[in-house]
C-alpha cells in the first residue's frame, strides 16, 4: 500500500519498503553529495547488476540488454529508448 509516498503493510503497522523511483534516488545522490552524476548512475545500474550476477545487465555494451534514459537538467526522465 503507498500512502503519500511511503510504502505501508495493509494494516499501516509498519513500512514495507520504498516507493522512490531510481530517477529519484540518482537526483538526490548527485544533489545531496558530492558525486557526479555518472558514478550515481553506475552506482544504480553496473554495481547491482554484479552484485546480483546479472550477466548481460548494466551497461550499454554489445551483448547486453539494456534500456538508454535521457535526463532533463534536474535528472528528471524525459525519454526511454
């Protein structure tokens, strides 16, 4: 259940998770730290992609399936190919 942005158990006794975007959680590592924009993007897309051993996921290389998301100026998505 997402009430106003906070993911709940049905019975609202305790959170169940998050409901921010990987958009979101790029923008705010790059607005709230001192790392670019590139390294929070590796951050959300070749480091798990290893870490869950996802072989043909996380970069934009041949041989790898992958999305390409275009950002506006405040790392909002504006396009998916």
């Amino acid at each position: 259940m997402n009430l106003a942005g906070v993911a709940k158990l049905l019975d609202k006794s305790a959170f169940a998770g998050s409901v921010a975007t990987a958009d979101r959680l790029v923008r705010t590592v790059v607005k709230e730290t001192d790392v670019s924009l590139c390294d929070a993007v590796k951050m959300m897309t070749v480091n798990p992609a290893k870490l869950l051993n996802f072989r043909e996921k996380g970069k934009l290389a041949e041989g790898f399936d992958a999305d390409i998301l275009f950002f506006d100026e405040n790392i909002n998505v504006k396009k998916i190919l």
